[in-house]
C-alpha cells in the first residue's frame, strides 16, 4: 500500500518495464516486483537496469474488550489479535500496560483505545471503544435469592426473576453507550416482565436493583 520513487540518470530517454517512465518514477507494487530501465542517447541503447522493490504484508489485526459497557470504577479487558510482532496502546494513562496482546481498562468515561501492531517497518493499526456508565447504586447481590433474566436473547419481553419476594424491584436499560432508554419498577414482588417490544433490536443493558443490591445483565433483543 505505500509508495516509493525510482530514480534514474545517464541517458536522455528511458523505457521501464513493468512499469515506469522518465527519471523518476513512483511506483506502489502489491508484491515484490524487479523494475527494469533501458536509457537510450538517441543512437544507442544502455545495457538495462534493475531494480528489486521488496514488499512485506502490513499486519492485520483486531481488538476488543470482554464488557463492551462497565460501571465507572470497574475494569474491562481489551484484547488484540493479529499478525504483528509488538502491539503499543493508548491511551496509556488509564491502562495497565501500554504493550501487550491483553490489557485491563479502568477508563472513568467512555474511552476510544487504539492499538498499533508492528510487523517489520510496516505498522497498523484499530480501535476499540469501551463504553463507562455510572451505574449508581450497584452492589455485588451475595443472598441466596439471585436474579436472573430470561429468555436472553428475546424477541421483546424479558423476566427479571428472584427466590424472593422483593419489596421493590426497579429496572433500567441502558443501550452500549449507556444511556437509560426505559425504566420501570415493581413492588412486593418475585419476578416482573420488562417489555421492549418496539425498540431497536440489539445490545442492551439491564441494570436491576432491589433492597438486597443490584445486577447488570447484558441482553439481546432480536
């Protein structure tokens, strides 16, 4: 994909072969390719010229996190993988290596992360975006009346469900970016439905609370 010059002096005009013209000449071959130049002064011709342009494969390479979507103070793991012999990170600042095929994120907001791979002189390189909410008032549930939800993924309602009758149980979804697009609330309760008929199909999160703590769920609603 890059671009180098061929250069050439001596004559007064030049034939290239495979391609070419004049003294200078750019050239961006897909592969390794011999360039071969004849001068000539009007009434004789040079013995040709070569010369090896040497391409090598630019690394291809992809990262993503494990949680595309963490509560503030919470950490992700990003991962890269490819071809490249060395991969750099940045931003560092909120990282636990700026170097590495796997690295802990612990971003306060939503961060865009962008991995460069090197193999040889040749780099490249990709993004990743790891979405931070909030999440206020979410606490590891340590009881024995866990919450579930199910049918993941659904084609429109969810049931939140517990072992325990609760005395309120509020639900918020939050799309990737965090954003609360519903919000409903139940009281005296075992299990209660949220219905997203309606809404865009995709990834979303669940955030439930109840007087015992509260969850995030990650869904699909196809």
């Amino acid at each position: 994909g890059q671009t180098t010059t061929l250069t050439v002096s001596g004559a007064t005009t030049y034939t290239w072969l495979p391609s070419g013209s004049g003294t200078s000449s750019a050239v961006t071959p897909t592969a390794t390719t011999i360039y071969t130049v004849t001068g000539s002064n009007g009434s004789c011709n040079s013995l040709a010229k070569n010369a090896t342009v040497t391409v090598v494969s630019s690394p291809t390479l992809t990262a993503s996190s494990d949680n595309t979507l963490i509560c503030t103070g919470y950490t992700s793991s990003l991962t890269v993988t490819g071809n490249a012999t060395s991969y750099t990170w940045s931003p560092a600042g909120s990282l636990s290596s700026s170097t590495g095929t796997v690295v802990a994120a612990s971003p306060t907001v939503t961060t865009t992360y962008t991995v460069t791979g090197t193999l040889g002189s040749c780099t490249a390189m990709a993004t990743v975006i790891q979405n931070v909410s909030l999440c206020t008032g979410l606490d590891n549930i340590t009881s024995t009346s866990e919450l579930i939800v199910f049918p993941n993924p659904s084609n429109g309602v969810f049931i939140i469900a517990g072992s325990a009758n609760y005395e309120s149980i509020t639900v918020e979804v939050l799309n990737t970016l965090g954003q609360v697009v519903k919000t409903e609330k139940a009281i005296n309760t075992t299990q209660f439905s949220m219905n997203m008929t309606g809404m865009s199909k995709g990834v979303y999160y669940m955030k439930v609370s109840t007087e015992e703590g509260g969850k995030l769920f990650k869904v699909i609603l196809e």
